[in-house]
C-alpha cells in the first residue's frame, strides 16, 4: 500500500525520479516489516518471561534493535535515606564499565516525567535541549561518558498507576528517533510494565506459598517430635481429617480410612457423651477443647488421649465452620499416676500400720514396766527395731525382704556373729507385713536374751533354724549355755508380742517353752502369710 501511494503520488515526475522514489518506498516498507518482526519477537520473548531480569534485558535489547538505538538501559525506582534516586537496572549496547562513571539520575527537568510517569521525553539533539540545558551545573557531556545526542525516554508503569522506572534510548547522532519509534516503545513499555507486575506477583504467591510450605514442614516436625498427632472437623459436614499420628493414637494406619464416626466410636463408652457434650460446647459457645479421655483400639486394648482444639472461621450465622487441634497419647503418664496413687494409699495404709505398731509398743512397754528410765530405753530400742526393719523393706522398694537380713538386723547390734548360728536349707522372701511382724519378734527374744538369758553369759549361744514345706514354715529359736531357766510368773510384753501379736498377725501359732537348758521358741506359720 505505502508503494502504491507512492507510485499514485510520483506519476508525473521523470523515470529516474519515479526509481528513486520507489526505491524509498521499498526501503521504508522493509524497515517496517523489521521492526514489526522484531517487535513481535520482543513481545513474545517478554510474554514468556518469569524473571524479570531476562525480561528487562530482553525489552533494551529489542527495543534497541527496534528503533536502532546505539545504547539502551532500564532505570529503576528507588529511594534512598537523602530522597528518590534511581539505580541502574540493566544496560544494552555497551559494556557496564561504560556506565561506571555515570551519577545516579536525578529527577532533573530532564527526567522527571519518565520517573513521574507524566509522559515520554523524545530529543532530536539533547545536548541542545533547553530542559537538558537547564539542570544545573551543565557543562555538556561528562568526561567518560557515553556521547549521546539523540534520546528518548519511556515510563514504565503499572496497570494500577505505579511507576517502576524508565526505558533510556540513545544515539550520538542527531535526529535518530522518530514518532513512530515513540509509538512502538510506549506499546512495549506497557507491557514490560504488565509482565514485571505479574512476575512479581507470582514471585510473592510463590513465595507465601514457599513459606506456609515451610511453615507447615516446621509445624509437623514439632507435633511429630512431641508425638502429638493434628486433626480438623469440619462442623457442617463432618468431615474429619486426622494425620497419621493421629491416626496412630487410634490404632490405626496411616493408610487407613478414619471418619468422625470411627473416631466417636473408638472413644470409651464410658467416657463418650462427656466428650460429645465438650466438642459441642466448643463448637457452640467457642470454649476451649481440652479434654483427657479413653479409647479402645482395634486390638481391644484401653489407651489414654488428651485432645485440645479450638473452634475457627466463624460462619455468617454466628456459629464455626472447623473445629481443629492436636491429640497425645498420655497412657504412660495416666499408668505412672496411677502407679503413684497407690503408692500414696499403699504409704498411707503403712503409716497407718506404723503408728498403730507404735501405739502398741507404748502401751505395753508401759504396762510391763513401772520405771520411766527403763520405759525409756525398752521403747525406744523397740522403735529403733522398728525402724531397722523398715530401712531394710524401703531400700527394698517395700515389695519384700530376705528372712535372713531381718533377723541378722535385729541381731548385729546384739551378739556377735560368733554367738549365733544358723540352720536352713535356703533364705526365704518375706512380704513387707511378715518381715516388720518377724522383725519385732526376732528383737523381743534378742532383747530377752541379752538381759536374762543365753547372752547375758560369756559362752551362751543362740540357734536358729527354719524349714518350709508345702504347708508350714516353722522357726526354732534355741536358747545354750546360759543361766538357768524357770517358769516366769507373769507375761512380760515380749512373751504377749509372740505368744498372741505375731501369731495373730501372721495367721499361726507361737509357742515359748522354758526349758532350764534354755528358752526355746517354736513358730509355725502359714506360706501364704509370708510369701511377697
């Protein structure tokens, strides 16, 4: 068409005028088809950009082919501590150290629209541009600097008004940039502006994502490292999401499907309509969810979870749409507590038994004995007997204790090892009650034995044997070598203990015998009573 008119315009001139200006038509047609195939070039190269350094550089590349710029750069905006400056970008046509020595554009009259994003600034000559002369200090071209005569100027800005910076043309001859390259760049510049926008865009929601994504990793990392498992209900639907360790707290794979009715349904019975009426207070009032409650697994067996959760995203009519938290096995913690109630009951009880055995041991050393000195000395070796045998059941872990540590810590600090001489065929455990009843038996006859018989002689001695068979355990204690025995005309507390309190406590018989040779005590107790 632009040939055409051109022959329509030159059909009276001469052939060779005709030729000539033909051979301009031509020219100017090709230089349009050029610059339109690289427009189109640059226009997809920017379209299929996702960094937005490559898509900068591919737009002062292209732009500069377009309009045969010699140098082409992208200013971008930014502001420092003293004001707006504007920072180098990207360059085309020259190396950077031809920029180095270049100041840092200021929103000179020069710049300003560009930077402000009023409008393009196109020069046939800006060395003799008035706005150009106008920013002082001029002094024509800096030394170093690229010499630049033609210049054009394009904003880039955003579909939402944003200025990002400018596209910088320029040529050191004269006249080199028409109003068609004008029109070309302001095209392209608004779509470079589009596609750094929505490269940053991207950039952002990637980078949300990126860290939500990281967010979450952190997340169950913490919840699997504490063994807590997380779930989600969602309240109008009833979906329920549960992660694997939550699952696992079920009894359940991670491969396995588990609804919220699996989940009401594997909570105790017991333990479900408390549950149901805290999930729905929760959901209803906004409370706290934090529960402690029982399940049965697949396997039959009864686990302890502790679920906390909180009602989230509020629906229009005022209610929540999810409620969702994180669940822990706490069946360990539930067994020590347990395991710790009863050794409090089981401390009580002892105690009890103690003050009682205490009591008792008052009151009969008190009725056996008139003389407040020798109260004193016969109670407090009977409590320290006591507390021997108590020593020994603790550093036992009061499950029990050897019949041979009871007696020989009743005996240690009475006679000799010498003194004494043992007969069994093999120790044999005692529960804690046996061991503390023994124990005050075993001091009663040391004790009668150091004050009136066999150890109260140089050369006495004691025997002690025991045996067990299926149906009885029977000690003999055997007194030699001490002063003649006689039948005693009352019964002393120590005879009482023994004849009635160890028999009664340990369900057997107690039988003293006052042999003139020697005391002689003859026990016959039942396995059951004795056995941990």
């Amino acid at each position: 068409m632009l040939v055409s008119a051109v022959k329509t315009e030159i059909r009276g001139g001469s052939d060779d005028d005709t030729r000539a200006r033909l051979a301009e038509a031509e020219a100017a047609l090709a230089e349009e088809i050029r610059k339109s195939e690289a427009l189109a070039r640059v226009t997809q190269a920017v379209a299929s950009s996702n960094d937005v350094d490559t898509c900068v550089q591919a737009v002062i590349d292209g732009a500069r082919e377009i309009i045969g710029a010699a140098y082409g750069a992208f200013f971008h905006n930014v502001l420092s501590a003293d004001g707006e400056s504007y920072a180098l970008y990207r360059l085309s046509g020259a190396p950077p150290e031809a920029f180095a020595n270049f100041p840092m554009p200021r929103k000179a009259e020069i710049f300003a629209p560009t930077f402000d994003g009023v409008g393009v600034v196109r020069s046939d000559d800006i060395t003799q541009d008035p706005r150009h002369r106008r920013d002082a200090p001029w002094r024509g071209a800096a030394s170093g600097h690229l010499l630049v005569r033609s210049y054009l100027a394009i904003p880039v800005m955003t579909p939402r008004g944003g200025v990002l910076g400018g596209l910088f043309f320029g040529h050191g001859e004269p006249g080199r940039f028409t109003a068609r390259d004008e029109a070309l760049l302001l095209g392209l510049g608004a779509q470079v502006a589009v596609t750094i926008d929505s490269i940053r865009v991207n950039a952002s929601a990637l980078d949300e994502l990126d860290q939500r994504r990281r967010a979450e990793e952190r997340l169950k990392f913490a919840l699997d490292s504490g063994r807590m498992g997380s779930w989600d209900l969602d309240v109008a639907t009833r979906a329920y999401e549960a992660s694997d360790l939550c699952k696992a707290n079920y009894g359940r794979a991670p491969d396995q499907a588990f609804t919220f009715a699996d989940l009401i349904a594997a909570i105790h019975p017991e333990d479900r309509p408390r549950i149901m009426a805290a999930m729905e207070s929760a959901i209803r009032d906004g409370a706290d969810y934090d529960v402690e409650y029982r399940v049965i697994l697949p396997t039959g067996e009864p686990r302890w979870l502790h679920a906390r959760g909180r009602a989230a995203q509020t629906a229009d009519d005022g209610g929540a749409r999810r409620l969702a938290g994180v669940s822990l096995d706490i069946t360990e913690r539930k067994r020590a507590e347990e395991r710790q109630m009863l050794l409090v009951n089981e401390l009580n009880h002892r105690v009890k038994n103690s003050l009682a055995t205490v009591q008792s041991i008052a009151a009969q050393t008190l009725r056996s004995i008139t003389s407040p000195e020798f109260f004193r000395e016969a109670f407090e070796a009977r409590l320290i007997a006591l507390s021997q045998t108590h020593d020994l059941l603790t550093r036992e872990g009061w499950e029990g204790a050897s019949l041979r540590e009871v007696i020989d810590g009743e005996l240690r600090a009475m006679a000799g090892e010498d003194r004494v001489t043992f007969q069994y065929a093999s120790d044999i455990r005692l529960n804690p009650k046996a061991a503390v009843a023994l124990g005050m038996g075993i001091h009663e006859l040391a004790t009668n034995a150091v004050k009136y018989g066999a150890w109260s002689v140089p050369g006495g001695e004691v025997v002690v044997t025991w045996r067990q068979d299926a149906h009885l355990f029977r000690l003999t204690w055997t007194e030699r070598g001490g002063p003649p025995v006689e039948n005693p005309t009352r019964r002393g507390f120590g005879a009482r203990l023994l004849e009635r309190g160890l028999a009664a406590e340990l369900s057997g018989a107690v039988e003293l015998t006052y042999d003139p040779t020697g005391l002689v005590c003859h026990m016959a107790l039942p396995p059951r009573a004795l056995e941990p």
